[in-house]
C-alpha cells in the first residue's frame, strides 16, 4: 500500500471503527509500514479483547513475552489494515 493510500485508509478509520461500534477512546495507536511482512500495511493497536471481538473472528495466539508472562495476541485483518489486541495472563 502506498503512503497516499495509507493517509487515505487512516483519514478513513473513525467512520471504520464507527460502523463496528468501537469508541475511538479504545485506540491505542496507529501505525503505518510499507515493508510490512503481514497483509496489513496499517496497524492499529486497540486496548481490550472485547473491542476487538467487534469487529468479527479473530485470529488468536499465545506467546511467552520477554518477562516470561504469557500473553495472548488477537487479530483482525480487513482492507489493509490489521487490527490487534494483547492480553497478558493473570498470574496465579
């Protein structure tokens, strides 16, 4: 995706997080790549599981995080850009 595009894809995202329902309060950050290694050029960090459940099926999977916690990352991917929430465990 080319940055114009991108700006583009961003300007449009209020409207896109509007239409699933989603505050953009919840908005962590926004980011942009063009040498993205996923389908996703534009990265959108939300901040619960819940938010992102909105939007459909998530892609879900868990990993051991450098301070050995266990943490679960869910992601959605549309048009370019790939939605993504982190959750770490409770500790027992």
């Amino acid at each position: 995706m080319k940055l114009n595009q991108a700006i583009s894809r961003i300007a449009d995202l209020p409207n896109i997080l509007e239409h699933y329902g989603i505050p953009s309060e919840n908005v962590i950050s926004v980011q942009y790549s063009d040498s993205a290694m996923n389908n996703g050029d534009i990265l959108v960090h939300l901040h619960r599981k819940e938010t992102i459940e909105k939007l459909g099926n998530c892609n879900v999977e868990t990993f051991i995080g450098y301070d050995d916690a266990s943490w679960t990352q869910y992601r959605f991917e549309k048009d370019g850009i790939s939605f993504v929430c982190c959750e770490r465990e409770a500790i027992a």
